[in-house]
C-alpha cells in the first residue's frame, strides 16, 4: 500500500510539483497572541460560502427558475423530494450566518488594523466580498417568488432607481422592464447562480492569494514587540484542524436550525394583490431601510430617501478606502478615531437593525 502511495506521489509531483507546494505549507506559521481567535472567521465565512455552492447545486436540479414554476418548483422540492426540505433549509439558514461571519470577520479585520501596509488591497477585496455577499441575497430572496419577496424586491428595486443620474437605468436593468415580473425573477436567477458565484469566485481567488502571500496580520501591540516575545503555531496541521474543528462545530449549530427552524415558503406572489402590512427587508438591509424612515421626505430642497442613499454610498466609498485615508495605522500608530468610528458603525447597524425589528 505504501509503495502505490508513493508512486502516486511522485507520478503526481512531477506534474504539479506538490514538493514546493509542501515546502511552502511547513513554513507558513500563523501568529499566537490573545486576539487569534478571530482569524478563524475568514475561514468560517469559506465554509458557508461552501455550503451554499453545494446546496445551491442540489436545489438547481429541482428549481425552476419562470414566474410560473419558480413557487411550485420549491413546493415540490420541500414537500416531494426526499430531504429537499433540509437542503433549502440549510441553503436559507448557510445564507445569514455566512452574511453574518463576513461582518464579524470584516469588522475584526477593522479593530485590529489588519489592513494596514502593505495589506491595503487585502481589505479592498475583502469589502467587495462582503457586498457581494449582500448582493447574493438580496438576488436568492425573490427566487421562491412567494408574497413577501415580490414586494421586498419592489421596494429594493424603487430605492435603486431613486439613485441620481443611473437611478433609472438601474432599476430598469434590475427589473428587466418597468415593474417587478417573471422578467425580473429569470434575471436575479441568472445573478444569483451565474454571475454573481463568478465574480465573487474570482475575488476570492484574489483574496486568498493576498493573505497566503502577505501571512496574516498581527495586532500593532505584538508587531511591535521584541521578536522573542512573539508566538506562532504552524498552520499545518495545529490552525487547519482547529480551523477544521470550528467548521464541524458550525455544521452543527447550522443542522440543528435547519431541523427545528425550516425555512418557510409562504403565500405565492400575486402582481396584482396590495403589498402585506410593515413589510420589512431581510435583517441585513434593515438598519438601512430603517435609517430611510427616519430621514425627513425634504431636507431643503433635495428628497430625503436621495440624500440617504448618497450617505449611504459615500459610506460604503470611505470604508472601502480606509486604509488609504488611515495613514497613522500604515506607518503602525495607534489611531483611536479609526476605533470609534468603527464602534459607531457597529452600534447604528445593531440599535438600527434592532429598532426595524420591533417597528
């Protein structure tokens, strides 16, 4: 068995020269210091990732993607198919809790200053995931084409066409036409399982070339330390099986409310019915659909729900740029305003989220 085992090798290393890839591994250490548990977030955010791949997969095989088909196709996948119900549900579940892993992991990756030099791009790639994450599902959500959906893209939709200049030309793109139809449900299936999975495939190809070519950041206090001071562990195999752990873990908390939680389906979408009473949009748009109901409907002489979204998208521009506009954290000085601008971000996305929730 070990001479097949090794012959294999060889028969393989010399196509792909696995000797360099090995070499490469032994010497990759990651830091040990009393903040290391949050590296392990990126790699969680990877698994949900790969969770939804592969269900999103299995549901493909059932799914219809047509304004006439799409909410029986999904009747027909949880009432008929054997444990189709425990796929979409895990699907729905892998997709809040990888939007929420990609929050902590960006905002962990924020506090300890991660992004500094020479690590700028690795942040601006890691923010382009996170609103393709935020992209993937404001698409999957209208794919049941149930109620709640239709209506919920609707007002998504109308706040993008409220943008200046493009605002239109947006919302017609989005839609494929003037309203919300089965052209705009053929449109976000082709989003959401084509070109939304390709563009965010490649950025994270991206991504992790970056972290595996610049090693994972340390906090400024432990980069700052004598060498002596410093702690690591190898990252084959002492991070990968504690990171190997953690997603068994996750697995776990994950089946558990797929099982006890499933997903629900519904009243089927009707074009022509009045929209449901305090429709909200998922928990992940909603400290921005919130912050828009506070805002006056004239502040002077522009629209009030215009100038949010402008504020808005500055924002999402400026957090995207923080390491170029944070020039204390790149040259490894500690910058306290960058902390509480970050806490202020962290308390109006929960405050916000939660006021939307009990409105």
């Amino acid at each position: 068995m070990k001479k097949y085992f090794t012959q294999t090798y060889k028969w393989l290393d010399e196509r792909l020269d696995l000797t360099s890839l090995s070499h490469f591994i032994e010497k990759k250490y990651v830091p040990v210091h009393s903040h290391s548990i949050w590296y392990y977030f990126g790699g969680v955010s990877l698994f949900f990732f790969l969770i939804q791949v592969l269900t999103g997969i299995l549901l493909l095989f059932y799914y219809k993607g047509s304004a006439d088909l799409a909410f029986e196709s999904i009747q027909f996948i949880m009432s008929k198919v054997q444990f189709g119900w425990l796929i979409r549900s895990i699907h729905a579940w892998a997709a809040n809790l990888f939007i929420l892993s990609v929050f902590i992991h960006m905002f962990s990756v924020f506090f300890e200053k991660s992004y500094r030099r020479p690590r700028e791009l690795t942040w601006v790639t890691g923010v382009l995931l996170f609103f393709m994450t935020l992209a993937f599902g404001f698409s999957g959500y209208l794919l049941p084409w149930n109620k709640l959906a239709f209506f919920a893209t609707k007002v998504g939709t109308d706040i993008a066409g409220n943008v200046p200049i493009v605002g239109n030309i947006m919302k017609g793109f989005l839609r494929g036409g003037d309203d919300v139809t089965g052209a705009t449900l053929s449109r976000f299936f082709g989003f959401h399982v084509a070109l939304f999975p390709g563009i965010f495939t490649i950025l994270l190809v991206i991504h992790l070339v970056m972290v595996q070519r610049q090693g994972m950041s340390e906090p400024l206090e432990i980069e700052n330390a004598p060498q002596a001071e410093k702690k690591s562990m190898p990252f084959f195999p002492n991070f990968m099986l504690r990171d190997l752990l953690l997603w068994l873990i996750v697995l776990n908390v994950l089946a558990i409310l797929a099982v006890f939680f499933p997903a629900d389906l519904g009243e089927k979408a009707d074009p022509f019915s009045s929209a449901p009473a305090g429709i909200k949009p998922e928990w992940y748009f909603l400290f921005m659909f919130q912050t828009l109901k506070y805002i006056p409907a004239k502040i002077f002489i522009m629209d009030g729900e215009l100038l949010g979204i402008l504020l808005f998208g500055l924002a999402g521009l400026l957090w995207m740029l923080v390491p170029f506009w944070d020039t204390q954290s790149s040259k490894g000085l500690r910058n306290r305003k960058i902390n509480y601008i970050g806490l202020f971000a962290v308390g109006f996305i929960i405050v916000l989220t939660i006021l939307g929730w009990v409105s």
